[in-house]
C-alpha cells in the first residue's frame, strides 16, 4: 500500500535545502528533531511526536535552525492506496479539495504512537508478516487523518526549547 523510508537527516551545513518535489501522497512521523517545512506559503514548525501530511505535486524546501539532525518514517503512498484511504475519511475534504492546503502537521496521540512504533519494529525483522504490517499502516493512515476534523498549527518552540527540550 505504501513505500516506507527511514530517513535519517545526514546534513552536515543544517542551511534551507534546494527545492524539493514530492510525486506521491506523504505521512511522514517526525521520530526525533525539529526541521522547518516550507511549503508555498506556509512555514511549517516540524519536531518529533507529528505527523507531517504532504500532498503530491508541490514543491517545498526542508531547513534546520540547529545542528540536531532529524529522524522520520515517511510513508509514501501510491495513487490507489490513496483513493482507498479517501473513501475511509471523507470528512477530511477539506485538506484533499483545498489546493491552497499543501501540508498539514497532526499531532501524534498515544495511539498512533503505539501504532508507528509497531509498524516500525515490524519492518525490523527478518521474516514480515506482509498482511499485518499493512493492516497496521491502514489503521495509522486512518487514525492520522482523522485525528483533527481541522487540525491547529503546534506550539512554536523556542530557541531555548529547541537547543535543550528535543535533544532530550
């Protein structure tokens, strides 16, 4: 249903990248650090316990404020996983009909947590268990989306916060 990358940010001069493209629907869950997500008009505020939602065919640039390198699992999905998951949460139609709406941050509940944690840890092992694994990236993708009918944008985070809260 979905391509699953382990990034591991391997920047050296934490600057604002060059712009960037996404082909596919993207939920990415922010493990560890903090990265400015710029896309369009919006300046996103990314750090660990969210979910960044990344709509196809928008340029964007990725920049750090620190020199924390980030960690995120980002799960692109194909055109058809997407139109399945569209059925499922039809109340989020303005997110998908709203072209002016690029990407979203949703904050991460102790069971979408729980979720990515499982999903994460089963990607690990030797011999996967394919049908759940899928089953579980289902029941995220769902539990994502419907977190907040709206979601609010997060508390902007100090410097001081910044240097000393996500590090830990």
């Amino acid at each position: 249903i979905c391509i699953v990358h382990n990034f591991l940010c391997q920047c050296t001069d934490c600057a604002i990248s060059g712009k960037e493209h996404q082909e596919n629907f993207v939920i990415a869950y922010i493990r560890t650090g903090n990265f400015q997500f710029k896309v369009f008009r919006n300046n996103l505020d990314a750090y660990h316990g969210f979910f960044l939602i990344n709509k196809p065919g928008y340029e964007y640039r990725v920049g750090h404020d620190h020199k924390f390198p980030d960690e995120c699992t980002i799960f692109s999905i194909s055109e058809d996983s997407l139109q399945q998951l569209k059925e499922q949460v039809g109340a989020l139609s303005w997110f998908f009909d709203n072209p002016d709406i690029q990407s979203v941050l949703v904050k991460a509940t102790p069971e979408t947590e729980y979720l990515h944690h499982s999903i994460f840890q089963l990607l690990q092992t030797v011999r996967l268990p394919r049908l759940w694994v899928e089953t579980l990236m289902t029941e995220l993708f769902i539990q994502v989306l419907l977190t907040y009918e709206k979601p609010a944008l997060p508390p902007l985070l100090t410097v001081k916060q910044k240097m000393n809260y996500l590090p830990t």
